[in-house]
C-alpha cells in the first residue's frame, strides 16, 4: 500500500473518532440533528478510505436513519432470549446481537 493512503487512512480514522464523540455530545444534549449529520459524515468517511468501524461504534447508530442511538432518548434497549436487542425510535429499525451470560 502508498505511504499516502496510508497516511489519508490513518487521517480519516482519527476524524471518524472525533467526530464519534461529537455526535455522542450533541445527542445528549438534544441537538440530534446535528448529531445525525456527524453520523453521516463519520460513514462516509469511513467507506470513502476504507476504514472499518469497530463494533463498539456501530452499536451507536442506525443503519438505516443515521440518527444517533442513545439508550432511552432515541433508541429502546431490551434483553430477549441471549439477545440485546436495539430499537431506534426515530424509524423503528432493530439491532439484534447475541450475548454471553
């Protein structure tokens, strides 16, 4: 691989953290559309220069909407049959993903 992606990849995965935290803060606070636009620049940062997102920031947004996913405030979280399972409640989408007792 070129020194440059390289650099570009590296250059895009500390962006995509902070902008991970951003959307984090400006959900909290209730601006969640802003905190949806920080979503969306983060995926598309990351599909741009081939960054895979880990698993513990995945869990944080919609797929489908891109809204920011905060137990409570815009997602519902429940535990059902060894899964948690995640509800936006901004377009109804579920996440489901296993876990170990």
């Amino acid at each position: 691989m070129d020194w440059r992606r390289k650099k570009a990849r590296k250059i895009a995965w500390e962006r995509i953290q902070i902008l991970f935290q951003l959307a984090l803060e400006e959900g909290r606070k209730g601006n969640l559309e802003r905190a949806r636009r920080y979503v969306e620049h983060m995926r598309n940062l990351s599909q741009k220069y081939k960054v895979r997102l880990p698993k513990e920031i995945k869990m944080y947004f919609c797929k489908k909407c891109n809204s920011i996913l905060i137990p409570g405030k815009t997602s519902q979280v429940r535990l059902k049959k060894k899964k948690i399972v995640i509800k936006c409640l901004n377009c109804g989408n579920y996440k489901r993903y296993p876990y170990k007792r």
